[in-house]
C-alpha cells in the first residue's frame, strides 16, 4: 500500500520552493515534480498552492523571474533566487532544523508532563 500523502506544515513549502532553486532556474511545474520525485510523492505539490507561494517568495525579493523556453520548447516562467533568497533560505533551514530537533524531543520523551 503506497504512503499517504502528507499535507505541508505552513511555511514549509516556502522553504521547499527555496531550496529546489539553490540549484539553479526551474519553472513551476519542474519544482513540483521535484519536490514530489524527491521525497517519492511523500509530499504532493499542487498548483493551487505553488503559484501562490511562487508569487509571494517574488512579493519578497527572494526569488525572480523570466520568461525562458523549457526543454519541451514551451514557453515557461524560470524562476530563480535572488541574493536576499539565499540569505533566507539559510536562515529557514536553520529554523526547521532547530524546530525539528525541538519536536523530536518532545517525541522521544518517556516523561509524563507534570
């Protein structure tokens, strides 16, 4: 039986969206599937909540984008991080893996709270 998709904390596809453009200009649909391929369809990224997180990371300054053709000669918007974005991205990983540490405390925990 294959895994249950898993809904996305809020923020975290911010981080995701950061993360896959660390490694160079995508368009929309290549950082869904990638983030999708990645953790093998774990984390299912739709449309309706990519364009929007897409626009406001562009809101922010720490993405930008162009008009490019993607490899099946479409034209497709490419986006790409910006100086600030990397700086933030750097930023939101630590703060993800000091929440996650903070979580797995509390989930490894054989104390009853008082």
């Amino acid at each position: 039986m294959p895994p249950q998709p898993i809904d996305l904390i809020q923020g975290t596809l911010d981080l995701l969206v950061l993360q896959t453009l660390s490694w160079g200009p995508a368009h929309g649909y290549a950082i869904a599937r990638w983030v999708e391929r990645l953790t093998g369809d774990m984390l299912q990224v739709g449309e309706g909540s990519l364009y929007p997180a897409l626009h406001r990371l562009e809101e922010r300054e720490w993405i930008e984008a162009e008009w490019r053709l993607s490899e099946n000669n479409r034209r497709a918007k490419f986006y790409q991080l910006t100086p600030l974005g990397r700086r933030q991205l750097r930023h939101e990983t630590k703060t993800w893996g000091l929440l996650v540490e903070a979580v797995g405390k509390v989930l490894k925990t054989r104390e009853q709270p008082t």
